[in-house]
C-alpha cells in the first residue's frame, strides 16, 4: 500500500468505517496507487471521503463511504470486458461480504457504486446523491484546480487520439452541462462555479476540434474517450 502521510490518514478512515479489516482497506490503497492512474488516485478517494462529510446531512453515513472506498476501485483504461463500475461493485459484493456485512448492505453499496457510472440516481435516493456530488464536486474546483484535473484525465487516456478525446469529452460536459449536476442541499451551492468551469473548458475543447479540422457534425459522437469517465 502507499506510504504517504495521506494513505496513513486514510488507513485511519477506513478503520474508522470497518473495524478489524486493515487488509481490505490495504488492498484497496493499493488499487488507487496504480501507476497507470493519473486522477482516479488516492487523493482523489480523499477528496471524494472529505466531500461526502462536508455535504452530509441525514445519509446513512456509513454505506455511503463504503461506496466510496469502493468506486474507482477498479479502473482500467480501456475499461476489461466489464465496465469500471460494474467490476467496482462486484468487488465490492466479494470482499464486503467475506467480512460479514448483511445483504441488505451488500446490496446497497453495490447499487452505489454503479450509480457514478451516470451520476443520476433515483429520486428519493439521498444517498446515491451524496455519493455522486462528492464525485463531481471536482467540477466546482478553483480554475487552476480544474485545469490540472483535466490535465490528468487526459493523461490517463494518453492512449486515445487526440480529435477522438477532444470529440468525447466534449460530448459528455455538454451534456452534463445541460443537465442537474449537483442534487444535495448543500452540494447545489456548488452549481455555478461547475457550470463556469464547464463552459470554459467546453469553449476551448471547440477551439480545439476547429484547430484540428474536425467538421461540426462528427462532434457530437461518443468515443471510447468520453464514455463514462471524460467527466470525471
């Protein structure tokens, strides 16, 4: 597992959730401190356990930060034959279940998990809300933040060509863009500083695709890029 003195907070945190399971904690550090990995790291599942406190309210604490241990716990780029998301829930199904949480529980922290692959849960779903504005709280950084978030998602599909990235990504934050990002009480608060940071990058992303001679009708195509992650 990492070293750092973040890893050790988070070793804190963990044991704090789950008592007794220092090796599921461990393994899951090691997962986040793959080298492949570029924002989807142990300082982003810190964030995203700061985030889930910050906006909390009446949740129920407890499987929601179990969700977020577990959501980027798996992240291969390109994704395996099964989506990031849905190998992160069935993760965790596996090894929470080994350490004796009730089904009703398993169940739950699975349909979380999966939950950010969209972003969008359900109505009357406090929970899948807290858990996805802790993910997309990003979105609201500081500029400089923002940008050296999107410098690392671009870094982890360093692999993708650069019109196909550029076209994906641009699809998926005119779309969230369009849409309710936030959902929480508290989280709403974050919406126009979003919304300014999507617009900036969406505006350059264009730039982009102009300088690269992409015709205005192949932009709106969904590539390997943009799915499910170019968000995020």
């Amino acid at each position: 597992m990492p070293t750092d003195d973040m890893a050790q907070e988070l070793m804190v945190r963990w044991n704090d959730t789950l008592p007794g399971q220092e090796e599921v904690g461990a393994a899951l550090l090691a997962r986040y401190a793959e080298p492949h990995r570029r924002y989807h790291t142990v300082a982003h599942l810190a964030q995203v356990l700061q985030t889930i406190d910050e906006l909390a309210a009446a949740e129920d604490l407890f499987l929601v930060r179990l969700a977020a241990w577990f959501h980027d716990a798996v992240y291969a780029v390109p994704p395996g034959q099964l989506p990031n998301e849905e190998a992160s829930a069935r993760l965790a199904l596996r090894e929470l279940s080994r350490v004796g949480l009730e089904q009703e529980d398993l169940t739950q922290v699975a349909r979380l998990v999966r939950l950010t692959a969209t972003h969008v849960p359900g109505s009357r779903d406090p929970e899948g809300e807290l858990l996805c504005d802790a993910d997309l709280a990003i979105l609201a950084a500081q500029p400089d933040d923002y940008a050296a978030y999107a410098a690392a998602i671009r870094a982890e599909y360093a692999h993708v060509p650069e019109p196909d990235f550029v076209a994906g990504r641009l699809e998926i934050l005119t779309r969230l863009a369009e849409g309710e990002i936030f959902r929480t009480s508290k989280g709403r608060a974050l919406t126009a500083a979003a919304r300014a940071n999507l617009a900036a990058e969406c505006a350059a992303l264009e730039t982009r695709l102009t300088a690269m001679g992409v015709p205005a009708a192949h932009r709106d195509q969904p590539t390997a890029s943009g799915r499910g992650r170019a968000e995020r």
